[in-house]
C-alpha cells in the first residue's frame, strides 16, 4: 500500500481530503491533563525484502526506515527507536515466518512490512497473537481491510479498490468504450478487478471479456486472443506479469495508446520491451508524485548511494513515524496502547494540528495537543479499520521509450 510511491482529468485521484485544524488553547477551555513523561525506548523491526522477485524494493524501504528512525532520535522528544531489519523474501518460502519470529523474540512493539499482500497474510496471525502491531507499507488487498486483527493491522498504502476505480474511470476518459481485463489471480481479486470494471461502465463503457492468468505466467497469448475476439477496444492487463502480455498484443495489433497496466512496475522498460511497443500506455501507482519528493529521495541517496527505485520508500518512511507519534501520544511502547493511537496521529480523528516533520509533530503532543501528521506519501488519514483515507493513485504514461512521465 508503492510506491516511490508518491496529486487532469486523468493524472492523480485524490481519494480524502487532509482533516486539518487546531487544538483547543486560551480561556476556559480544559486543558489536558499532565502525562508523565518517562523516556521512551521503541523497538520496531522490518519485515520487507531482502531476496527473491521482490528483493528491488528491500534497499530504499530499509534506508527510509533508517532514515526516519535518525530523524526521530535527532528530534530529543523523549523517544528514542531501534530500527531491526529482516528478509521478508516473497510467499514463495517461509523465509517471512522465520523472520517474523525472529523480530518478535527480539521484542518489537512494531513490524513494518510485509509489501507483498502475501507474505503478509502468511504472517498476520503471528503478528496479532503476539500483541504487536503491523503497519504494512505496500499492501493493498481488501482483505485486510475486514481482516479479524485486534486492531494491530495497519497500511500506509491504499485499498487495491480505490486503484482499480482510478483505472477505469482513467480509460473510459480517453475514450475507450470497450474493455478487456486481463487479471492476475489473487492480485487483488476480486476487489480490483471488480472496482475498475464498474468505474469503466458507469462512466457509459462495456467491459466484454474478462481473462484470469497465473501469478508468474511467461505467455499470456491465450489471453490475448480471447480479448482480441471478443473485439475489445482497450486492454487493462493487471499484476506483475504485463510485460509478458506486450508481444502478443503487439501481434494482435494492438497500439499503446490501447493498453492500460496496473501493478507493472513504473520504472525504465526499454530492456524488456520493444521500443514504441506501449508508447501511449498508461500505467498506475499508488502515491504522491516522485518528483515533488528530491529532498526526501536525495536524502535516501545519502544512505544508500546505489538507490534506483524509491517504490514505498515513503510509505515505509511514514509507517515508522506514525508508529513513533502514537507511541509518543500514548506515553507508552506496548502493541495495543500505539495501535489506540495511531488513527489520531495520522489526522484520521480528533482534527489535530497538521504537521509535516516528526520533529515539530512530537513538540505538539509534548505540548498537550493533538496532531495531525502529513509525510512524504500523503495525508494519511486512517479510517477505523487501519486504511489509509488521505491517499492518491499516480498514473503514467510512457514514451517512445518506454520511460514513463506522470500525468499532470
């Protein structure tokens, strides 16, 4: 929930609107009550990926947590974190459940992780049952939004829902008034699926083929075929596997300016994929705009000098400081105690103070107030099952070569 994962008709949806506002101060108004403020030691362990097909998102995640985890203790608000990493891999091993263990013997409050959908339901019980929280910087399946948690699941990336909704509506605005959906089972399903098909008809198109294909598929000519016959004027192809559908729709003379991707990694295609091939395509990414972000992305690369991808660098960035802010808020490190606190910290409730920096969010709960905390991914907003409100879905469209831009 990548996504950097980083606001037209078609270019960025806002999905909230940043709850903003002030504390109450001066005259008869109560104050709050004294806290005693002891200090604070936060160990908070992260479970994203080292190895496997994941593996090129571990390097910026883990420099953002190292990053925000020096901006919290450089800040001397009485609360000092810990950062310990460990190899989620992907849900192809249990490499996640071992590493899961291994961060709870260590006796972390919190886990930040997994990306993967997957990996993260392989370890959500064991996170739950130990009474720690989870705060998940790329997942996106509705599951967890109804997932039975004790409250300790959280994400600071979007439902997949609000993804497929900003697709469709995205491709019935260039025109496209018929569509077929090529769609990777258990990305998402059937929620994503589901929300770009009903966003692409209410805004008067047709869906008229629908075709599921395996996780790690290598031909998608089937697929293909059976949307070309059912005379669909666009293709959406969703899950990690676009790239593998290129060549047939090329063959079936399908242009660019035909295809639609989501969950294909924005980044430089020109090694895997034919020049002019998806010249027009657009493509989708939860967050805000990587461009916006040079000083968070320049501060990443002071880190880690070999960063070329900042997918959920600042989704990752954020978890850790929410978890921060509501340990501060709470005056505690226990699981249940920061899970009570993390709504009102990221501005979901209590209309608190925006603030944009640890530094100056800690100084208004130190003072008594209640905050609003807006990162490098957005206004965050959680809702009361643990989603983020605040979100914004990118979309991108490629060049002749094959490079993508963000649409403004």
């Amino acid at each position: 929930m990548s996504r950097i994962a980083l606001p037209g008709a078609a270019a960025v949806v806002a999905l909230a609107l940043v709850l903003a506002g002030c504390t109450p101060s001066g005259g008869d108004e109560p104050t709050a009550a004294p806290v005693d403020r002891k200090p604070l030691d936060l160990s908070i362990g992260t479970l994203l990926p080292e190895t496997g097909a994941l593996a090129a998102f571990g390097p910026a995640t883990e420099a953002a947590a190292e990053l925000a985890a020096g901006d919290i203790n450089n800040a001397d608000a009485g609360i000092t974190v810990t950062i310990t990493n460990a190899d989620s891999a992907d849900a192809t091993t249990d490499t996640a459940i071992t590493s899961t263990s291994t961060l709870l013997d260590a006796g972390v409050s919190v886990v930040v992780g997994a990306i993967s959908d997957n990996v993260s339901r392989k370890v959500l019980d064991q996170i739950v049952k130990a009474g720690v929280v989870q705060i998940s910087p790329g997942n996106t399946s509705t599951d967890f939004t109804r997932s039975a948690d004790d409250n300790l699941y959280w994400r600071t990336a979007p439902s997949c829902v609000l993804e497929g909704d900003a697709m469709g509506k995205q491709i019935a605005a260039d025109g496209a008034t018929s569509l077929g959906i090529i769609y990777q089972t258990g990305y998402c399903e059937p929620g994503l699926p589901e929300a770009l098909s009903a966003a692409f008809e209410r805004a008067g198109g047709k869906v008229v083929d629908e075709q599921p294909y395996a996780a790690g598929a290598t031909d998608l000519t089937a697929q293909v075929t059976a949307v070309s016959d059912a005379r669909a004027q666009a293709v959406v192809v969703v899950g990690a596997s676009g790239v593998q559908a290129v060549p047939p729709l090329t063959a079936a003379k399908y242009e660019g300016t035909d295809l639609y991707f989501v969950g294909l990694p924005i980044s430089d295609h020109s090694a895997d994929i034919a020049a002019g091939a998806i010249t027009g395509s657009v493509a989708s990414m939860p967050g805000l705009d990587i461009s916006s972000l040079d000083d968070f992305t320049d501060r990443l690369l002071d880190i880690n000098p070999a960063l070329t991808d900042f997918s959920y660098a600042a989704e990752t960035y954020d978890a850790v400081v929410v978890a921060a802010l509501a340990s501060l808020a709470a005056a505690s490190t226990k699981g249940a105690d920061i899970a009570e606190k993390l709504q009102e910290v990221s501005g979901g409730s209590g209309k608190g103070t925006v603030a944009t920096d640890f530094g100056s969010a800690a100084k208004i709960i130190l003072d008594g107030g209640v905050v609003d905390y807006d990162g490098p991914s957005g206004a965050i907003a959680f809702d009361d099952k643990g989603d983020p409100q605040g979100a914004v879905i990118g979309l991108y469209r490629y060049g002749k070569d094959n490079k993508f831009t963000r649409i403004d």
